[in-house]
C-alpha cells in the first residue's frame, strides 16, 4: 500500500482535482479551436491538436520521472500492451468521441459521456472479487450520473434521438475508456505508473496525430496566447493522467471512477466563469449536491 494514494482523504482530495483539471479542459479546448482557428466541423484538426497535446503530455512525464526511474527498461511484451492502452485509452476513445460529438449536442454527449462510470463499476464487480457491485455503488452512480443529467438541464434534455454515429460513438467512447482503466490498473501492477502514464499518452497522441495528419488537418496560429494555453493543457493532462493512474493502482476501480461525475460539474462551472456567465443558479448547486452524494454512497465504509 501507497503512503500518499492509499489515504483515504488524500484520495479524495487527489481523485478531485484530477477532475477539476479535467473539468478546466473544457473552456480551455474551446478557446483553444478559437485561437488556432479550428472550426467547429474540422474534426482532423481536432484530432490533431489532442494529438499533440497529448503526445507532449506523455512526453512530459517521461523528461520528469527520467532521472529517478529507467522509463526504457521494457520488454517486447511490456511494450505491446502500452501500445494497446495507448490505441484504446487514447487514440481509439478520442476519434469516436470527437466523431461522436459532431453529430450531437454538447450537451447529450457529456450526459452519454457520463455512463463511463457505471461501465466502470460495472466492470469492476466482474473483474475483481473485492470491488463488488453493491446497493451503496448502485445508488451513488444514479446519483452522480443525476447530477450530470441536472448540469446540463435545458431544452435539448427534451430531445431523446439517438443516433449510433452520434450519441453511440460517446457511449463507445466511455466505454473503451473504462475498459482501458481497468487495463491499465492491471499493467501498473508491473510497470512504474509514471512510465507507464508517460508513454501510453505519447503512444496514444502520435497515433492520433498520423491520424489527423492523413485526413488532412492542421495547425497553425501559434502565438504567445495560443502557445501558454497549450502549454497548460500539456501539464493539465500529464498531471491528471498520471495521479489517476497511481490513485486507479492502489484503490478499487469502483471508488475511483465514480470521481469522474464531478468532470462535467467542473466543466460547466469553469465555463460559466471563463465565458462570463452567470455561475449561482440553482441547477450547478444541484447538481454538485447530487454528485457530491454519489460519492459519498460509493466510498463510504461499510
């Protein structure tokens, strides 16, 4: 057991601002396709900006864990099943994401997006015999996933079309996301978190990366502004992918994923802020509440 990832308040506290940073993602992309003008339809440019992104955040972590760990001591093994977490963690979960979401409401898809976390539980109960699917995990995921549901409260909630290439593509999305998770919660028990963060996240972004390349994106615009704002979203998603990783290796699958309900919550709240909109309104107390309640039936002890 981990001094620091095994803590119970330390998880709390890390697990959340994994998700804030997370959350913060959201108005940063944003102004981010503004200031490299990406339009809203150019999904092989979108693809390619979270390739670099994330091939500089795995990039990152790597130069920081260098002179305290050996992140090239891997055999071939080793090195085929980073590969596949960085395929589906990464490159795979992103394309249907982006692809998903231009074929839907922002809205509908943080909501689709949100079942990553009962795919979560649900995977976990069969996976590992001391992560058990139990009433406390069952109501705390209909209460977090309520809260994601009260956030994104408006007219298009009244709207329930779906779509396999739309909101199917998100729900896939969240999907390979947990089912990677747990993958990689397997491959950490072998190999360095940090190594392991570090080249799943450089792997995952070059081939994303080729991928926006060779459907023809591009990028451009790169001036102070643009630069410092990428500059964050690098540190933002090497800091939250490599303490998830740790937080994921050493406490249930279970009691973690169910963190990620506060993403969207964060999301709304920080673009509220940022975009200059009005953050006291009933529905961002609620849905905080509700998620806040998820978490707390989910981790609480027995």
């Amino acid at each position: 057991m981990h001094p620091v990832f095994s803590n119970r308040k330390l998880v709390f506290l890390l697990a959340t601002l994994c998700c804030m940073l997370w959350g913060s993602a959201y108005p940063s992309i944003k102004a981010g396709y503004a200031l490299f003008a990406i339009a809203a339809d150019d999904l092989p440019s979108k693809l390619l900006f979270a390739g670099y992104r994330f091939l500089a955040a795995g990039v990152v972590i790597l130069i920081a864990v260098a002179p305290t760990r050996p992140i090239f001591a891997l055999d071939g093994r080793q090195c085929r099943q980073i590969a596949l977490l960085g395929l589906t963690q990464t490159s795979l979960q992103y394309v249907f994401f982006y692809v998903g979401l231009a074929y839907t409401t922002g809205v509908k898809g943080s909501i689709m997006n949100a079942t990553g976390s009962f795919f979560s539980v649900l995977l976990a109960h069969f996976i590992y015999h001391n992560d058990r699917l139990t009433l406390n995990k069952v109501i705390g995921c209909l209460a977090g996933f309520a809260g994601v549901m009260v956030v994104n409260f408006g007219d298009h909630l009244l709207d329930f079309d779906f779509t396999l290439r739309g909101e199917g593509f998100v729900v896939i999305a969240a999907f390979l996301l947990s089912a990677a998770s747990i993958y990689g919660k397997r491959l950490s028990q072998s190999i360095d978190s940090f190594v392991l963060t570090g080249h799943q996240l450089a792997f995952g972004g070059l081939v994303l990366v080729l991928i926006g390349h060779a459907t023809g994106g591009t990028l451009s615009g790169f001036t102070l502004a643009s630069s410092a704002l990428f500059a964050y979203l690098v540190l933002l998603s090497s800091i939250a992918f490599a303490l998830w990783t740790c937080l994921l290796k050493y406490n249930n699958v279970g009691m973690v994923s169910v963190f990620n309900f506060l993403i969207p919550v964060f999301g709304a709240l920080l673009s509220a802020i940022f975009l200059g909109e009005s953050i006291f309104e009933w529905k961002y107390v609620l849905a905080l509440l509700l998620v806040c309640v998820g978490i707390w039936r989910v981790t609480r002890r027995n």
